[in-house]
C-alpha cells in the first residue's frame, strides 16, 4: 500500500508543476493585474 501511494505522489509532482505553470502563464498573458481584476 506504501508502495502505492508513493508512486501516486511521484506521478503527482510534475502534474501540479504543468498545472502551476499553465496557470502561471495565463495570468502574465491576461491584461491588467489579477490583484485588480
């Protein structure tokens, strides 16, 4: 079971690493600051 979820975890980073830098990329792309928006 340990074995498991340390595999779920390894798959885990770079899917949270794309996704935090698709989101990172949309909001510089976006006009405007997002602080105001």
């Amino acid at each position: 079971m340990l074995k498991y979820i340390l595999r779920r975890l390894l798959h885990l980073i770079p899917v949270l690493l794309i996704i935090s830098i698709v989101i990172f990329t949309i909001v510089e792309i976006m006009p405007g600051d997002p602080v105001n928006a």
